[in-house]
C-alpha cells in the first residue's frame, strides 16, 4: 500500500477530529447552549492545531507531484474567476439600486 501524501493526511485527520467532536454533540444534545457550540468550536481548533502539529513534525517529505500543483492552481483560476465575476455583479446591483 502507497504512502498518503501530506494533504491526504491533513484531510484524514480533519475528518475524524470533527466526527469525534459532531457525533457526541448532536448523539447527547439534551439542551442546546451557547456554551456548548463555543466548546465544540474550541475543541475543534486546539485538536486540528495539534493534529496538524503532529503530522507536520512526522511527514518531513512534502513534495506535491505535477498533478496536485496542476489541480491548485486550476482551483486558483476558477475561485478568482468566481470572485471577481461576484465583486462585480455586486457592483452592478448596487450601482442599479441606486439609479
């Protein structure tokens, strides 16, 4: 079996750091607080840092093939595209709005 790649990883770890932290809270959700959302926002953010931390300090080789660079910067084109398609589409409602 092939080695995971450093972004293979992160997305593994992720996963199962929010199903650890989702499955309690809504499996034992008895009364619903502000309280416990900002508990599990927390729980979430210290256990990715560490997560991410331990994976770092374990995975010395990061080196993306041509097709994770390729994907990247395809994902770079469309997300700009999007956003400055919306950023002007913006600008033209509010431009009609106040004509």
């Amino acid at each position: 079996m092939a080695s995971l790649s450093y972004r293979e990883k992160t997305l593994y770890a992720t996963l199962v750091i929010e199903l650890a932290v989702y499955i309690p809270y809504f499996v034992f959700h008895g009364q619903n607080s502000v309280g416990k959302v900002a508990g599990m926002i927390a729980a979430i953010i210290v256990l990715q840092i560490v997560a991410q931390a331990i994976i770092a300090a374990l995975t010395r080789n990061r080196l993306t093939d041509e097709r994770d660079r390729l994907i990247e910067l395809r994902g770079y084109r469309v997300g700009y595209f999007t956003f400055a398609s919306l950023m002007a589409l913006g600008l033209a409602a509010l431009w009609f709005h106040a004509a």
